[in-house]
C-alpha cells in the first residue's frame, strides 16, 4: 500500500532543502510519494507554519519538523 507524504516548507528554506533529500534518501525504495507543498502559495498554511519549517505531514498528522526524526518516520511507516 503506498503512503502519501507531504513536505511543507518554502523556496529557499535550506531546512526545507535537507528535509527532502534526506527524506527522498530515506525512502529510496519503499512505496511511499512525497508532495512537496510551499506554505506560501496559500495563506492559511503560511499562517498556521510561519517559520516552523519544513514540517513532515502524512494527512493531517504531523510526523516532524525542522529535521527528519528518522524513528518518528519509522514508527509512521511501521503502522501503514
């Protein structure tokens, strides 16, 4: 069953930029997509985040923020 990822962040983040490749590395072979969301384009994710980013979401369950907690996204996984 593949699982749907979102990344919230913004361009030029470099936060935001080391999430997502270590992200893509982490889940280099499992069956899991990555949307990557600029909280910019829409005012209430830009409100709601401001500048707690990047922020890894899987619905509407935060999985984590600022760095990939590599155990939260295991846990994450394991359960789905």
């Amino acid at each position: 069953m593949s699982v749907d990822l979102r990344l919230l962040g913004r361009a030029g983040c470099h936060l935001c930029e080391e999430m997502e490749l270590e992200l893509r590395r982490a889940l280099d072979g499992r069956d899991c997509r990555v949307t990557i969301i600029d909280i910019d384009s829409d005012p209430q994710l830009g409100e709601r985040y401001g500048l707690e980013i990047p922020v890894l979401m899987a619905g509407e369950r935060e999985i984590c923020h600022y760095t990939l907690d590599m155990q939260a996204l295991d846990r994450f996984l394991s359960d789905h």
